[in-house]
C-alpha cells in the first residue's frame, strides 16, 4: 500500500488526509512537532481571551483520526532524504514514505532587531507562543505593558488578546496607517480610531530599533527608532509577516527559494514531493495572488486540489476568486474580489467608498474605471454573502448592477439594519457629482 | 481542574477577570436581596412582608441591572465572552457547583418538600418563604400563595433582570435583543400575569399558560382539566380548542415557515430562563459525537412516554358507549393509532432519502406506541390499563420527567451540564418541533461559501451542543432538530459565516467536498457526483 507522509498537522495537511481518504485506501501519516491533533491556529487568540479552551480550537475529535486509520506522529523531522525516500526525526528516528507532502506552514518574521531573542519576545503563530505568552503576560500586574510591533492582521489579534487581560498595550505599526498596504485609506483610518477607541496605543509610522534587556536577559523596555524614546514594557510581540517554516529542508535537493518551489501541480522539482499551505511558493503567481499565500483558505484549497493528483487524477491549482477574511476587534472584515489600496493598484482601478457615521461599518466598492467591470468588495461590519460575489465576479457585472442589487449579497443577521439604500444614494450621488 | 492551557507559575492571581467596586456592589445588592428570602425560608417573622418582598425583589433586579450596565455599558459593543473559561461561576468551578447544588435543592424542596418552604396544608396559613409572597399573590389574584406561585414569581424576575442583562451584552445584535424582549413579554404575561387574572374572572378555570402547548404541559388534558374546561363555558371550551389547535395546527405552520426557534427561543418558559439567567453556561453542553446519539435516545423516549402516557389517561376517562358521547374510547384509540401511521407513512414516503440511520429510531418509537395502543386495547380493564395503571404513568410521568429531568436536573444542574439540558434531552415538545424542523421546515443557518476558520466559536457556544464548525467547515447549511434558533453561532462568528434563514424547502441540505472559492471545475467534479 502506498504510504502517503504529510509533514505539518495545519490546514493545509489535515485537509489533504481528509480528501485522500475519501477517495482511496492509502497508508496515510501526518507529523507534527508542535501538537498531537489538528487545531485551529485562527483560534489561539480565544484559548488566550477565555472564549475557549485549547481543545474546542480542534475540529475533530480524537477518536476521528483512528476511525479514518490517519496515522499521527508526534516528531520533529531534521533532515529528509530524497534519494532514498526517508525522513530522519530530531529523536534519530527514520520513517520511509512513497509520495511525501511539505506542509509545515509559516514562522514569524524577525529582522534582526537588537534583542529579538530575549526572554518575554514572542510571535504568536504556534501553540508554544501561546503558552509563552501565558507564561509572561498573565495579567497585568506581572505584565505591565506589552508592545506590538508590526501593524497586520496577527498584530491586531495580539493587540486584541492581551486587551482582553486589560494590559496595557503599545502598538508599533511601520506604516502611515494601520495594514494600509492592503486597505484603502478610508477602512484603514477607520481601523485606526476603532484600536483607538479600544484604549490601545497605535503608533503610526513607527519602527523599533531594540529591544532592551533587563540583568535577567528578559525584556526591559523597547526603543523606537524615530524618536529615541524608551517604552518600558515586560512582553514585546513580534507580528511582522510570516514567512515559510522550511529551514529543515534547505540541506535536502528540494528546491527552495522563500518557500518550497512548486509548479502549478503543487510539485516541487522532487518527483513525489509536494507542497502545499503557507510554505509553498509558486514559480510565477496565479492571478493577482502572491506567489506565496499565507492564507487559511488557500492552505485547505491546495489540499482539496492535491488530494486529486495523489490518488491519480493529476489537476492544476487552479483557485476561483479571492476572497478573505478577518476580525479587527469588534469589526467584521470580508473582501470578495480584488480591492487594492495604494500599493500595487493598477491604472485602471477606482473605488467607490462608503462609510456610515458609527464609524464602524464602510464597505469600498472596486470597478475598472475604462469599462465599469465590478472587480472587488471589502466589506468591514456588513455581512456578505461569498456565493453571490462569487457569481457576480463570474459573470463580471458592472459596478451598477452591483451597487442595485447589494442587497441580495447581504449576510448580516435578521433584523439588522439595511445600508443598502443609503449605499445606492451615496454612489448615485458620487456618479452626479462626477458628472456634473 | 484548570481551565488554563498552562497554568502560571506566578504569584500573581492568575486572572485577570476581578469584579469592577460597582459590579462587587450589585453582587452584594444581589446576595442581600436572596438573604432576605433565605431568612424569610427560615420563619423569621419578617414584620411587614409586603415591604420585605419588595425590597427583596428590587435588590435582586436592581443589582443586576447594575452589574450588567458596568459589565457592559464601559466597553464598545461586541462579542463579550473575555474569561468565561477563567470565571469560577461559568467554568465548572467552585462556585459553579456550589450554585448548582443550591439550585438543585431548591428544586427538590419545591417539588417534593413544599412544607419546607412554608406551604400551608389543610387551610392553614402559610408560613416561611411562601408567607412572604402572599401580599403579592393576594394583590394580582386574591388568593394567598403556593410553592408554585413562588417559583412563578422568581423565575419571571429572574427572566426580566436577566433578560436585560442579555439585551446589554448582545446590544450590537438586534435579532438577539428582539428575541429576548419577546421571551420577556411572553414570561410576564403569558406565564405569570394573564393566569392570575383567569383566576379573578373565573376561578373553576385550572391554570392555564396559553404558550404552554402539550406535550410540553403533559398535563393538560388529563380529566380534571378538561371537565373543567367544559363546564367553563365558551372561554373553558375556547381553552380546551386552543389547546388542541396549538399542538395540531398553529405549531406544526409556525415551525414550516420560522424553524422550531418561534417556539423554542422566542416564546418557551424553559427556554426563555435558558437564555437569560443560563446564558452565562451556554458553553458547558457536550459537543461530543456520543453525547449528540444520547440525546436522540433519550429524548424521543420521552416522547413516546408522554404519547402513550397522555393516550392512557385519556382514554381510562372516555367512556364505551357511542350514543352518549361520540368520543369513545374504541374511536379514540383508532384515530392516535391513525394519526401516527399517517405521520409515519408520509416521513417514509416523501422524505426517505433524508432519513438515513434516524429512520430507525423514528419506526422504533412508532412501532412502540402502536404496539402499546394496541396492548392497551386488548388488555385493558375498567381501571387498569394495558399492564399499568394510567394514573401509574401519570404519576411516574410527572415525577421522572416534569419534576426531576425538566426541573431538578434540567435547571439545577445549568453551571455543570449547560443551560439547555432539558431542552435538549427531555423535552417531547422540542422533539416533535425538532422532527419537523429536521424534516419539513424552511429554517436553517446558511454557511457563506468558504469563510469558515474552524475557529470553533460557534460549536463552543451552541447551548444544544451542535457541532455548528463540522458543518460550517464544510460549506454545509446545519439543518438540525435540536437547534432552537438562538443566533447565538451567528454572533460569536468572527468571519460572518452562519446565518439563521427561512427560504424555501429545496438545496436546504447541501452537502459539500470542496467549497466555494476553489477550482470551479474541481468543485464540479467532485460535488456533482
């Protein structure tokens, strides 16, 4: 029986298990070094905050992996050798596999600031974070302040989390406004005063420059670059970026460059080895996308598509639209299509952007300004519904018809208020004002 | 044993959940309110019980008012579970058990041990707990109290403070606040006021809560109650109509077109206390595979209890002879055996590709009651009744399930099991309202495409112990007989993922392999088998 090896026991892994599975009777065996069973990194912050504890973040009970002979193994592989087929485990164990699958995911960036290693720095991406965190930031009398640093999406979850323990936090964001290399200006200033108005304190165009130790080699105090001023804090996170967890594979003849190369098969220059999730790069981008997407979504769409080659229906990565999402504290965000916000917005793209006066719900509308073809959505504290995006962008409606029928998109809960029609009278009114 | 993923090593007290001096002040309102009726339990003569109950009542809702305001009112709107699981009272900790024994003792008093609490037997006064309440009873309906008149009063109070405490906590959520006013209007009128004043107009009538629909009143068509709804005139005979009308007609249209939750969340006593007071424990139901097989055995048992129970005590009161009355006992046994078999052939015939392993369960409990009905036919005497008594499974009835499931167990044990045990396990009305939602209804909570993380919210804090992320993770709408409709995995969802829906009957079940967002010919392919 073909023995499939998958290494890394997130999405990405645990999704191809599934979908082999179903369609065959393969040995399959998953490794990871970091938990037992499959969980959901997206919920860490909620072990942290209380909402959970760390067994509700795995989506399927122990008895599953048994009952669907997925065989797991607690290991840390050091080396693999390809000529022979056989990982080499950090214990001195080996195993041997037919096909093997790289899905070990991302680690957090580091830049080489001056004491990025010291006790009380931490990323939060791995469940070891997690408890590195329990263990320095348990509340606020043995963490007086923590600093962020890195204004994205993970840094805002941080930013969440330790609120949540009422620690004071200090939020150092590179930019001139909070992720606004992805966000348009509007959403991203509104996310400004939102992490505002959560009593955190976000410093805009702000970059560290060391972190300062104390006589115990732990975390004194940070030091910003552009004005010298010292923040004394006990936790520092370091939230960055991500970039490919693929260090142990450098020494082995798979080809990699920041990720593990891959072609559109998912294939590495290794004949059966793969890649897939965070850690996979692809020799060109697909589309609009990154060549390396750390994304949820696409780490589990690789699966579902891999799955298919592995048990001999060989099938291109072929991902429809984009779409994504995230939370911003109490602020739902989903975007369908592309939206861009300065950065790397092509000629031909303009928005409509509207926001009600709460202050915590706008959406911006993207349409090619040449030919009026709807291209995106981002959508922050109204709930759309993916199905019909993802039709509309099939069917490339115009920016009109969109904004007329916003309402079939609408997710949001019974009850709620409509901003459908204020919507429509404000890019009705836009349209006017551009005209006249 | 700890909640916490790892437990700190510092000196400092973990969590960081303390109670703000406001929120220590509205528990301390709180305690003194409840201490009140503790020494009242305890016969100290309180002088002028009026002014007690009433400050003992104010302190209780006033002090909760207070704590939800602070709780709530100081931080922007949103999601507000910061330190359940760290929180004793919500995490199975000390304080929960100790509150659960309280509440568990309360029940068994009030059921079986009404002297305790100071019930006056033969026409004496009464004194203790129930004497405190007979100023307020005698005030709505002229009569002194009972345990039940009690119970009545605390669970209302304890469903309007508590329900405003939840309207502040979900105020960013208007499907939550909507439903909550309702299961607070339908408390104070429907349970606790409109009863009363029946008593004042026409005191023959027996109690009767008009939202109580059988079998959830199991009681309710037992011969006391309906020669007293035939001797009460047009509003006794309207009672006993709308009684009758509710379980067969208005149930089974309101279900089809909004999902058992217009009943279950909106209008339910059981779960309207559920919702507010047990809101804090909504998180401790079993989510596990083997709890979900439990419930579906344990519940449609009582269900079969309660329909051969409720056909036995009904027909050991009809007589044999059709000339004097047209209900007899032979017509009356024929037509519940009818009835069921109709039920049963068209689930069979109409629905068979949704049944799958349920399918069994549902012909067991069938073939049961009809094997019953007939043991009851053949076997039956003047008084007894197949190989029991009716009223020995009227009386197992109501001590098994009304007393100890639904009250002892069902709400004592809310801080260890979760808020909606009852619900979930025991109550006949919630299965055959969750067997038309699962079969013939337009209600469902949709799942938007891919969106789902498996984050688990939504699974955590289903008080029905739904897997909610099993199906959402799959791009797949949960259609389930258990879900009671509460919006609650709609809120906790950080992604905007599930959404609870009436549309129309067709693609309502959908199940998927590769979801939305991928490969479109892949998704073909693989779901278009």
């Amino acid at each position: 029986m073909e023995h499939i090896v998958i290494i890394g026991n997130g999405i990405s892994g645990v999704t191809l298990a599934r979908h082999i599975r179903k369609l065959s009777d393969k040995k399959i065996t998953i490794i990871s070094a970091e938990t037992d069973y499959f969980f959901s990194r997206t919920a860490l912050m909620y072990v942290y905050m209380g909402h959970m504890k760390f067994e509700h973040t795995q989506p399927y009970e122990n008895w599953f992996w048994k009952k669907n002979r997925i065989e797991l193994r607690k290991a840390y592989v050091e080396q693999i050798d390809t000529d022979n087929k056989a990982l080499q485990f950090a214990n001195g164990e080996t195993l041997n596999y037919d096909k093997l699958i790289i899905a070990t995911g991302s680690k957090p960036n580091k830049f080489g600031w001056p004491g990025q290693d010291l006790n009380g720095v931490m990323g939060m991406y791995h469940k070891q974070d997690l408890e590195n965190l329990e263990k320095h930031a348990p509340n606020n009398e043995v963490c007086k302040r923590a600093v962020i640093v890195g204004g994205g999406l993970i840094g805002i979850e941080l930013a969440e989390m330790l609120n949540s323990r009422n620690i004071p936090v200090t939020f150092l964001v590179r930019e001139s406004s909070f992720w606004n290399g992805v966000l348009p200006e509007g959403e991203s200033q509104m996310i400004n005063r939102h992490i505002k108005n959560h009593h955190i304190d976000l410093r805009l165009s702000t970059n560290l420059k060391e972190i300062k130790s104390d006589e115990h080699g732990k975390v004194k105090s940070v030091v910003i670059e552009e004005t010298g001023e010292e923040i004394p804090c006990t936790v520092v996170g370091l939230t960055a970026g991500v970039s490919p967890n693929i260090d142990f594979i450098k020494s082995s003849k798979i080809e990699t460059d920041r990720g593990v190369k891959v072609n559109r098969y998912l294939e590495t220059n290794i004949p059966d080895v793969y890649a897939i999730g965070d850690c996979a790069e692809q020799h060109e981008a697909i589309g609009n996308r990154r060549p390396i997407e750390a994304v949820w979504y696409t780490g589990r769409m690789m699966g579902e598509t891999l799955a298919q080659t592995i048990c001999g229906n060989r099938i291109a990565y072929k991902p429809g639209h984009w779409f994504n999402s995230a939370k911003f504290l109490d602020i739902e965000y989903q975007t369908y299509g592309w939206v861009f916000g300065e950065r790397g917005r092509p000629d031909y793209e303009t928005h409509f952007h509207w926001k009600h006066d709460d202050d915590t719900k706008c959406i911006t509308v993207a349409y090619n300004k040449n030919t009026n073809e709807f291209l995106g959505i981002n959508t922050f504290g109204i709930r759309m519904r993916h199905e019909t995006f993802n039709r509309w962008l099939t069917e490339k409606r115009t920016v009109d018809y969109v904004m007329k029928h916003l309402s079939e998109a609408n997710f949001d809960p019974e009850f709620y208020t409509h901003f459908e029609k204020d919507i429509l009278n404000a890019y009705n009114n836009q349209l006017q004002t551009v005209t006249s | 044993m700890s909640n916490k993923l790892n437990p700190s090593m510092s000196l400092a007290k973990p969590d960081a959940q303390d109670l703000s001096l406001k929120q220590k002040v509205a528990v301390g309102m709180g305690v003194i309110g409840l201490f009140i009726l503790v020494l009242a339990l305890f016969n100290l003569d309180l002088p002028n019980k009026a002014t007690f109950l009433t400050i003992s009542l104010s302190l209780i809702t006033i002090g909760t008012i207070i704590y939800a305001n602070d709780a709530y009112l100081t931080k922007l709107k949103g999601i507000k579970n910061d330190g359940v699981w760290f929180k004793s009272i919500s995490s199975r900790g000390t304080l929960g058990w100790i509150t659960g024994l309280v509440l568990t003792s309360f029940y068994v008093v009030l059921y079986f041990y009404e002297g305790l609490l100071g019930a006056g037997s033969d026409g004496a006064e009464n004194t203790g707990l129930i004497a405190l309440f007979d100023p307020l009873s005698k005030l709505l309906s002229g009569r002194p109290a009972s345990q039940w008149f009690v119970y009545g009063t605390l669970y209302t109070v304890a469903i309007l403070a508590f329900g405003y405490k939840f309207i502040l906590k979900y105020r960013h959520n208007r499907y939550e606040q909507i439903r909550t006013i309702s299961v607070m209007f339908f408390q104070l009128a429907f349970a606790f006021l409109i009863p009363e004043f029946m008593f004042v107009m026409n005191s023959d009538l027996p109690y009767y809560d008009l939202k109580n629909v059988w079998p959830l009143n199991y009681y309710n068509f037992e011969q006391y109650r309906v020669d007293a709804f035939i001797n009460g005139g047009t509003i006794g005979m309207a009672m006993l109509i709308f009684g009758i009308l509710s379980i067969f007609v208005i149930t089974p249209i309101l279900t089809f077109k909004y999902g058992k939750r217009w009943y279950c969340s909106w209008v339910c006593g059981c779960g309207g206390l559920a919702e507010t007071a047990g809101d804090s424990f909504r998180h401790l139901s079993d989510k596990s595979q083997s709890a979900w097989k439990i419930e579906r055995w344990v519940i449609h048992s009582v269900l079969v209890f309660v329909v051969l129970m409720t056909t036995a005590v009904i027909y050991t009161y009809l007589g044999y002879d059709p000339n004097k009355y047209w209900l007899t006992r032979d017509i009356f046994l024929f037509s519940v055996a009818g009835f069921l078999t109709l039920v049963f052939a068209l689930t069979m015939i109409f629905k068979r590709q949704e049944l799958g392993k349920d399918a069994k369960y549902g012909a067991i409990g069938y073939f049961v009651i009809i094997i019953a009905l007939i043991g009851i036919h053949v076997f039956s005497s003047e008084t007894k009744l197949f190989l029991f008594k009716a009223e020995t499974l009227r009386s197992t009835y109501g001590f098994l399930i009304g007393a100890i499931f639904s009250g002892v167990i069902g709400t004592g044990f809310y801080p260890i099991f979760g808020n909606r045990v009852w619900c979930r396990f025991g109550c006949p009305m919630a299965a055959i309202l969750g067997f038309q939602q699962r079969m013939f209804s337009r209600f469902r909570i949709t799942t938007n495409g891919g969106q789902c993380i498996s984050c688990g919210n939504c699974s955590t804090y289903c008080e029905m112990g739904i897997d909610v992320r099993a199906y959402a993770q799959k791009g797949e709408n949960i259609v389930r007989s258990s879900c009671v409709g509460c919006g609650i995995c709609s809120a906790v969802c950080p992604r905007g993922v599930l959404k609870l829906e009436n549309d129309s009957m067709k693609g309502r079940i959908n199940p998927t392999e590769v979801l939305l967002g991928n490969d479109v010919d892949l998704i073909d392919l693989v779901n278009q088998k």
